[in-house]
C-alpha cells in the first residue's frame, strides 16, 4: 500500500436525548449511518480499498507497529450497538 494514503471512517449519529424512569442523566441513541473504512491514495484521490464495518466509527483513530508492520485501530459501537475495536493492517 503506498504510503500516502488517507484513511476515512464515518462517523454515526445520536438520537434527540430521551429520559428513562430511574436514570438519572438524558440517554443518546446511537444511529449507524454508512458504516464503511474507505481507503484512499491522498495524490491521485483514487480509492484503494472499501470495507464494511459492523457499526460506525465513535472515537479517534490510533496506531501501532507489531512485527514491523503498521496497524490502525479505532472504536466502533456503543450504545445500543455492540463496542469493538478495529484493527486494519497497512
């Protein structure tokens, strides 16, 4: 992969606040929408690589080297929706 890349995940969407009997905070829903990791070459703008993901993207992206190799991870879920972490090779 080259190494001017840009990687984009999106970002879902909360709901209006509601209130639950007995919870003392309003509750945000967590919405999925388009949840895809697109991988793009930053000169040409061309798309190198689409990946469908189990839910939108919620917090900021990290990186890692392990073996020599680069990683990206980043959260997923929360919510209602279940919370992972995705972990991508470059």
């Amino acid at each position: 992969m080259p190494k001017t890349v840009m990687i984009v995940v999106q970002m879902g969407y909360h709901g209006p606040p509601r209130f639950e009997p007995g919870a003392n905070v309003p509750i945000r829903d967590l919405y999925n929408l388009d949840p895809h990791l697109w991988v793009y070459d930053k000169i040409s703008g061309e798309m190198l690589a689409e990946m469908e993901l189990p839910a939108n993207a919620t917090g900021a992206p990290m990186t890692y080297m392990a073996a020599g190799k680069q990683f990206i991870v980043f959260p997923v879920g929360g919510g209602a929706l279940v919370e992972e972490l995705i972990a991508v090779g470059l």
